[in-house]
C-alpha cells in the first residue's frame, strides 16, 4: 500500500501546555481509522494537523511526498474534512451546501449560478439520497434542519468534494443508534453507490470503542501521545480500555 | 481603621434611564432664559404643524428641494456603501488571512479610515465650499468621505463578530478566494447590508438636509429660509412631504429587511440589491439634470493662502481653546443623557399599542427636524446657551434611539414580562424587569456608539447654536481665517478620535466578544 500521508516527529506546544507531543503516523491508501482518545487526549489537534489547518509547532506532514504547507491549494482539496462543529453554510439551503463541495472544481460564475437555487440538482440529489436524505429537502434552509440532518449534510457535502482522504472529527455524537451505523457505512465507503466517489482512506475520531471493528486500524491517544498503533484484529481491549483510565 | 469601600453595583437597566438627569438643567436653563412671546413662537410652531401652507408655490418649492435632497443622498448613499463594502472587506481582521490581505495592510486602512471618519460631513462641506464654491456634487462628496469610513468600519467589526468558521472550512475545499467569498461571506452580509445598509439611507437623507439648511440645496435650504422669515406653517409644509417620504421609504426598507425575502434565495436577492444600487444611483444622476441641478459643472478652485508659522501661532494662542472644548463636550453629555434616558422612560410609561405607535410617529418625527433647525427655532423662544443646541440635538438622537429600542423590544420574547406580570406587579415595573433588562446590555452599548456620533454633531449645532467649536469653526470660515479653520478642524478630530477610543473600550466592556477555541490557519 502506497503512502497518502506521513505526520513525523509532529508536536503542537503553547507556553502553558502540551497539545501532542512527537507524533508518528502513516496513513496508506486504503487505510480506514479509527482514532481513540478520551476527551482532551489531543484527537481533535492532531486532525486539524493532518488536514492542514493547525501548523504544528514541530515536525512535519506529508502529503502525496510534499510537506503539506508547501502544497498547492488543489492538492490539499484531496484531503476532506468533516469537522465536529460541521461549519455549514447555516444562510444556504441544503442543495447550495452540497454543491459546496464542489467549489474546488468549479469556476467563480459556478459559485455565482450556485447561489440562486437549483444547480447540478442531479449530483446533489445523488449525495443526498447516499446519506439517506429525502431529495424533498433539497431547497430547505440548513438551519432548520435537525443536528442528525445537519450532519448527513455534511457528509453530502463531503461525498461531493470527491476526495481522496476524509479526516473527521467525531461524526457520530449525538447520533441515533440506527443513524451511526448509517454514517459509519458511508464514511467507510461500504454503502457504495458507485456514481459517487468515496473516499478510499479515512480517519475518524470517535468515543465509541466498540465500533472499531469496522476500521483496520486504530490509533489510540493519551495526553498527547500515541499509546496505541496496530491493526484492529491485533489491538488489545485491554489497552483500549486504559485509554479511557 | 478605616472600612474598606463598598463596591457600587448599579444594575444596568437603571444605568439606561440614569443620564435623564441632564435633563434637568438643560430645563432649568432653557426655562430661565424664554423671552417675551417665546412661549407664543413655540405654540405658532407646534399649531402651524395642522395647518401647513397649501400654497401652489410652497408645495412646489419644497417638492424640487426634496428631489434634490433626495437625490443627493441617494447618490452618495449608494457610492458609500460600495465603497465602505470593499473597504470592510479588506480592513477586516477576520479576512485578511481568508482573501491574503497582509495584516499591516489591514491595519494601515484601518487607521486612515479613523481621520474621515471623526471628521464630520458638515466640515467637510463648509470646508469644500470654502475652495470650490457653491458647487451640487459638495453635498455629495461632503457624505460619501465619512459615511464610507463609518461603513467600512461597521461592516468590518460587524464581519469580526461573524462566525467564520464555515468560510474557513471553504477555504480547504477550493483554492479560489473569491468562491469562499460569495458562497460563504456574501450570505452572512446580505442580513447586514438589508438592515444597516438601509438604515445608512435614512442618515444620507438626513446628512442631506443638513448640508441643505448650510447653503447646499434641497429641502433643508427650504426649511431654513422659511423658518427664518418665521413662516412656520410653510416649513411645516417641507416637513410634512419630508415626513411621508421617509415613512415611504421606511416601509419599503422594511420589505427589503424582511429576513424571509432575502434567506429564500440569497442569490436573486443580492442581483435585486445590486441592481438596486445601479439603478437607484443613475435615476437620481438623470433625475437631478431633470429639475435643472448639474452635477458634471466645471470646477472653481479658490486656492487660500495656508500659512506661515507666525500666523498659525497666533491662531493658536488667539483662541479660546479651553472653553471651546469644554463646550463641545459638555455639548455632546447633556445632548447624550436625553437621548439615552428619554426613550426607556417614555416606553415604560406609554405601553399600550396605540400609544406605541404613536411614539412611532414621534420617533419619526424628531429624526426628521435636523438639530440645527431645531436650535433656530429654540433660540426663537430662549436666549442661546449651551441647553439649546443640548436639547435640539438630544431629540435628534432620541428618535434614532427610540426606533431602534423599540424595534428590539418589539422583537423580544414576551415570556419574561408575562412571568413578571403575573406575580401581580404594575406594567411599568413588569416592563422594565422583563423587557428593559434584556435589551439594556445592548441598548447600552449602542448608546456609547451614539454618544461618539452625537460629539461628531455637536459640529452642526453649535455652528448654529453659538457654542463650542462649530460655532468657531463657521466663524473662522466666514473671515477666511484659514490657520483657525485648520486648527479647530485638528482639535475636533482629535477630540472625536478620543471620544471614539472611550466609547470602543466602554463597548468591549459591555459586550464580550466572542472567540475561537484556537487560532487556525
């Protein structure tokens, strides 16, 4: 398996504290991970790490054998996001957020034709329907939406952005037992609708030990550091339940 | 040994009503100095209001003087929002990271706004005047030069308090800052733009009249010449179509502000603003050629003489400076207890829906006599002082302060003062426990912001009222003392930059701004 990202010898300090310390990871194509940690354990820092949005204070990350600083915007479009407070467009309406995804792609007259109404209504309908939305919201504002509502939009929105990498932080809080299972399929690409692209690698921070079974691999953090890196068939309950110690 | 002092704790719905208490010498004032026959001025004034003059001639003169009003401050209304709009963006400390604008760019627009800001429209005027004669495009550029810095600034802080997140999170899935601008900035400035952009409007207009009555066309000129001949019932007259012309434009404003209209599809919304704005600004161009006002005339440059080091010296030690100042700001305090006090007190007391709408009206109607007007006619009824200008420009600033509470409180919840009322208490204790305190937070930063606007007006009244350093400013301008006008102009800036500083810090004190968890990139 060939590498998507490499995190080396990553630290994130301030004066007063230590976010993580000295973190390793390589993240191959096909990988799908889940990342473990109690509340404060450093899982949020690291993701925002690998996917560009916090500089660490040491270290490196590279992406596609290129520091990701250095990369040019399009590569780092590569890599998905789906972050905990979800940061839709709350004034846009479901279709406009979908289509969101695809503002990488697009021209700056796409943007334009995307905020009067109906634009790709096809592609949005697709993204909308592989999360288990009703194509009936698709001209509804976001904000009156639910929160599991909101969420599935933002995986839509993810789906559309055609990536290579989803980083997401803790997309299954606050979720219905039904609904977590529904997400988990569709961020792990097994509720494959192949018109879509899914994403072939993932990492994912959750709360949720007994679902790792789902993954092929997991990462567990305690203050900062990995304590836990193998393959889910190799890692120890034991050590799993200390992380929550 | 002495006990330590108890901290005063004064809750803020009493520091809403509190400044009223300048009421009382501006009362005392005004009231020792009426004149013979002053009372009998104030009664023709209040009784020419149901009889305005029906003259063929009057209705007429005053029609062309509001086109002309309004058109001057349609244009300028337009320019500046265009203008304040981009200068926003960039002098935002939330964007420039977004859009690649350096922070010392940033910064840098951010101070040179503060100088055309602080100087207010009248100077500006008076002072354009002065160099190129009676020229229409000065009332224009007179409001365009502060009102784009005052939007800019508005737009920019209002922008800092946004929830950026979802701009930020665009930015990692397009490599195109103008796509993270449209779709994620443009629907968070729709809102602002429909309210405060309309709202800015309303102070065109105004600003409009106001450079009218100092000689620069239009309804404010009409207003002044007719109050001078004391012909109250033919400026009642400009009142009245003034007056249904802002209660028209409120009411379309109104539409366009409707959170329903421009949320259901933010795009043809926005090509509706924008088209607005295109056409809104070439009607009054075409429409001020039509009643024979042309804005393209050739220039008359008057060039003065400014000046050697000996003539400035003896302007600065000439002047009052001291009296001068302590004017102005006594000025802007009382002007500034009436216009925060007044309101919560007249809504407490007048609760009812009719009474309600009436001090609608009433609101209305004291944001349409400009305080310079308002000043003449006091000083038709009471000897000049600085309570005269106070309370002209008080009633100003109530009625901006006034709408403004009462459209929040209109707003608010009722869930609160239903629960206090039904623990048997009297409305007007109900209402200031369960409606007041709620807005008082609010209502008490806006105040501070409007102390700051009220100092920058003191210009215009004491020009008029006899007080303070626009009364020396107009004085210096008509004797050509160049060094003088310079000065006073340099000390009122100064004094408005400092006020300004006070009121931003009183803000922040008031309103916690919120923050990021973490500074992202």
């Amino acid at each position: 398996m060939s590498n998507l990202i490499e995190v080396k010898n990553v630290s994130l300090k301030s004066r007063t504290s230590t976010r993580i310390e000295n973190i390793n990871i390589t993240i191959n194509i096909g990988d799908h991970i889940a990342l473990l940690g109690k509340s404060s354990a450093g899982k949020t820092t690291l993701l925002n790490i690998i996917n560009g949005s916090l500089r660490p204070t040491t270290g490196e990350v590279i992406l596609y054998g290129k520091d990701i600083s250095e990369c040019s915007n399009k590569t780092k479009q590569k890599i998905g996001s789906l972050w905990q407070d979800l940061r839709l467009v709350e004034e846009l309406t479901v279709g406009q957020n979908i289509n969101c995804g695809a503002l990488g792609r697009r021209s700056v007259g796409w943007a334009i034709a995307n905020l009067f109404g109906q634009i790709d209504y096809h592609e949005c309908a697709q993204c909308l329907s592989a999360v288990g939305l009703s194509n009936n919201i698709i001209n509804s504002n976001v904000e009156k939406l639910s929160s599991g509502e909101k969420k599935r939009v933002a995986i839509a929105r993810l789906l559309r952005q055609e990536c290579d990498l989803i980083v997401a932080d803790e997309p299954l809080s606050n979720l219905d037992p039904t609904l977590i299972t529904t997400i988990l399929k569709i961020l792990l690409g097994e509720q494959h609708d192949h018109s879509l692209s899914i994403a072939p690698t993932s990492i994912i921070s959750l709360h949720r030990p007994e679902l790792i079974d789902k993954f092929n691999r997991v990462i567990g953090l305690k203050e900062g550091n990995i304590v836990i890196d193998s393959d889910t068939k190799n890692a120890s309950k034991i050590e799993i339940s200390k992380l929550y110690c | 040994m002495l006990k330590p002092l108890r901290k005063i704790n004064i809750s803020k719905v009493i520091l809403t009503i509190l400044p009223i208490i300048t009421i009382i010498p501006v009362f005392i004032q005004c009231v020792n100095g009426l004149h013979i026959g002053g009372i009998n001025t104030l009664i023709n004034f209040i009784l020419s209001a149901f009889q305005p003059s029906l003259d063929k001639n009057v209705i007429e003169s005053s029609w062309i003087g509001l086109q002309i009003t309004l058109c001057f401050a349609i244009i300028s209304w337009v320019i500046s929002i265009t203008v304040g709009l981009v200068l926003a963006i960039f002098s935002s400390n939330s964007l420039n990271e977004i859009i690649g604008v350096p922070e010392i760019i940033t910064n840098i627009i951010r101070r040179i706004l503060t100088l055309p800001r602080a100087t207010h429209e009248l100077i500006w005027g008076l002072l354009f005047l002065q160099i190129f004669g009676l020229a229409p495009w000065i009332a224009i550029v007179a409001i365009v030069i502060p009102h784009s810095a005052l939007i800019a600034r508005v737009i920019s802080d209002q922008i800092d308090k946004l929830d950026l997140k979802s701009l930020i999170s665009l930015k990692y899935i397009t490599p195109s800052k103008m796509q993270v601008l449209i779709t994620a900035l443009l629907p968070k400035l729709i809102p602002i733009l429909a309210t405060y952009g309309s709202y800015r409007l309303e102070c065109a207009i105004r600003g409009a009249t106001l450079l009218g009555i100092f000689g620069l066309g239009g309804i404010g000129t009409e207003m002044q010449l007719s109050i001078l001949s004391l012909k109250f019932n033919e400026m009642w007259t400009s009142i009245w179509i003034l007056f249904f012309a802002i209660y028209l434009f409120e009411k379309a404003l109104k539409y366009l502000q409707n959170p329903r209209f421009y949320f259901q599809n933010i795009g043809i919304f926005s090509l509706i603003y924008l088209l607005f704005l295109v056409i809104a600004l070439a009607t009054s161009i075409f429409w001020l050629n039509v009643v024979g006002i042309n804005l393209f005339a050739a220039l008359n440059i008057h060039l003065f003489n400014i000046s050697n080091s000996t003539n400035m010296l003896i302007a600065i030690t000439s002047l009052p400076w001291f009296k001068l100042i302590f004017e102005t700001i006594l000025l802007m305090l009382l002007a500034s207890g009436i216009a925060i006090g007044l309101p919560p007190i007249l809504l407490m007391i007048f609760q009812a829906r009719y009474s309600g709408k009436i001090l609608s009206i009433f609101w209305i109607f004291c944001r349409l006599i400009p305080p310079p007007l308002t000043t003449i006619l006091l000083l038709l009824c009471t000897n000049p002082s600085i309570s005269v200008g106070a309370l002209a420009l008080g009633i100003q600033n109530m009625g901006v302060l006034g709408r403004l509470l009462k459209q929040n409180i209109d707003n608010q919840n009722t869930s609160y003062f239903d629960v206090i009322k039904s623990t048997g208490t009297n409305s007007q204790l109900a209402w200031l426990y369960g409606k007041m305190s709620h807005q008082s937070n609010s209502y008490l930063s806006y105040s501070l912001y409007r102390t700051d606007v009220i100092l920058r007006e003191t210009i215009a009244v004491g020009a008029v009222g006899g007080v303070g350093l626009g009364w020396q400013l107009r004085e210096s301008l008509s004797s050509f003392a160049m060094e003088e006008v310079l000065l006073i102009t340099a000390t009122f800036i100064s004094i408005s930059l400092i006020g300004e500083m006070v009121s931003e810090k009183l803000q922040k004190r008031l309103l916690k701004k919120q923050g990021y968890d973490e500074v992202q990139i």
